[in-house]
C-alpha cells in the first residue's frame, strides 16, 4: 500500500498542478473540472474549478482537487515531502516553489542530507524539500 497525497485548493488547482508538473518533470495524468461531473451539485460559480487532478511523476503521485462544496480547511499539521534524486534537483525545486512562498527552514545542509528545507508554497501547500539522503 502507497499513501498518496490530495491536496485541497481554493480555486488554485489547475495553476498549482500546472507548476509542479513544470517543478517535478510529472505529467499531469487527469484534470476534470466540476462541469465534467454532472448530478455532483457542484455551486455554478465553481463549474470551471477542479473536481479531481492527478499529477504522476518518478516514483509517486499527487492529487488535488478545488475545495467545491466550501468544506476544507487550509492544509495544516502535514507537508509533502520530496526526496529529490540530487541536492541540486532539491535545491531547484526549493527555489521554485519558495518564490512567493514562505520559507519555514531555508535550504540547508542537515545531519541527514547535504540540502533540506521546508516551506509553504504561493498556493498554500506546505513542502519539506530534500536531497538525496546522507548518513555518515
């Protein structure tokens, strides 16, 4: 069994999704809107918003979807973690998702890699950024 994460957005889906496809080198797999799920009660002013969006890439999935019914909370008390391939990969990634973002931790060598970090994102999703790991 492999745990996946689903991300909860408010309206920022599509946008979200499109950057970590460009980020993680994924392929977005799935993308349906809320006017692709007729008979869901999906409010018309969120018709355009995302249902269900899938995001494959080496090693993992992502999904999201918008908050359509107005009944999620921002994302608290979990992060997506990415174990990058290499400590520039890390830090590329870390850079780019960090812009407009907050950094929590900047990325920094830890008793565990050469580069780790932890941010939220311009979107709101919180990540912890890491290269390969390194125990001497």
């Amino acid at each position: 069994m492999t745990p996946t994460p689903y991300i909860i957005f408010q309206g920022q889906c599509r946008e979200a999704m499109t950057a970590y496809a460009a980020i993680f080198g994924g392929e977005i797999s799935m993308m349906m809107t809320g006017a692709d799920m007729p008979g869901m009660g999906v409010p018309a002013d969120k018709a355009d918003w995302i249902m269900h969006s899938e995001l494959k890439f080496d090693g993992g999935v992502l999904m999201a979807s918008d908050d359509m019914m107005g009944s999620n909370h921002a994302m608290a008390g979990c992060s997506v973690m990415m174990e990058m391939a290499s400590v520039d990969a890390a830090k590329e990634a870390y850079d780019q998702l960090s812009k407009d973002g907050n950094v929590i931790m900047p990325f920094s060598p830890t008793q565990w890699s050469e580069g780790f970090a932890m941010l939220t994102d311009r979107f709101g999703t919180y990540w912890m950024i890491s290269g390969p790991a390194s125990m001497d």
